[in-house]
C-alpha cells in the first residue's frame, strides 16, 4: 500500500491551522486561561516550544 505523499502535507497543513485556532488567544494577546497575563519570557519560551514541537 502507498501512501500518498500529499497526505502527509495536507494533514500537517491542517494540524497548524487547528493549533493556531485553539491557541489564538495565547499567540495573539499573549494571555491563558480567563484573561491571565503570561510573563514574556515564559510566552517566548511556550511558543518556541510549541512550534518546535509541531515542526
């Protein structure tokens, strides 16, 4: 069985988008959970992190 190798684009391309939509909050305003500031080095640090993670 062959896997199509657009398969894997789409479903990467997807996965993105899907992370940037749940976390856009986060990326956007640099805030948690009920509007909770996060500290700046701790917010580079998560979204290094996160994208390093997905990459």
């Amino acid at each position: 069985m062959k896997t199509d190798p657009w398969f894997y684009s789409a479903t990467g391309a997807s996965f993105l988008v899907i992370m940037l939509v749940g976390f856009r909050a986060f990326v956007t305003r640099e805030t948690g959970d009920a509007g909770r500031v996060i500290d700046p080095t701790i917010f580079r640090l998560d979204l290094i992190h996160g994208l390093a993670i997905a990459a």
